[in-house]
C-alpha cells in the first residue's frame, strides 16, 4: 500500500467471455479478480530494436 497509496476506483466494466479485451484476455482478468480480487494490466516492455537487428544478422549468417 505504500507503494502504489490508497486504492480508487478506475473502471468499471462488464466482462463478457465472448468479447475480446486490448491485451490480456477475459478469462485471464476474471481468474484474477477471482482469486486476488482485482487485476492490475501494465504496458508491454518496449521492444529491443537493437536485439532484433542482431538476431536479424545471426539468421541471415
């Protein structure tokens, strides 16, 4: 609690299993809110350019 302070309410939503979420997918979310009680979603990690460049070269070698 500490690190993230005092909890609010954001979203409210319906979860339909037979609609699609953005990223994670509805049965995920609901098996989380289930058992912990809420689902926290953060952004993906950026993606290493750099890395794919490298790995790119490797295959082509």
């Amino acid at each position: 609690m500490s690190t993230f302070g005092r909890p609010e309410l954001v979203l409210m939503t319906k979860l339909d299993p037979a609609k699609p979420l953005g990223i994670a997918s509805t049965q995920k979310v609901m098996e989380a809110l289930k058992l912990q009680g809420f689902y926290l979603q953060v952004p993906p990690p950026p993606e290493n350019l750099l890395e794919q460049h490298k790995a790119q070269l490797k295959a082509a070698s």
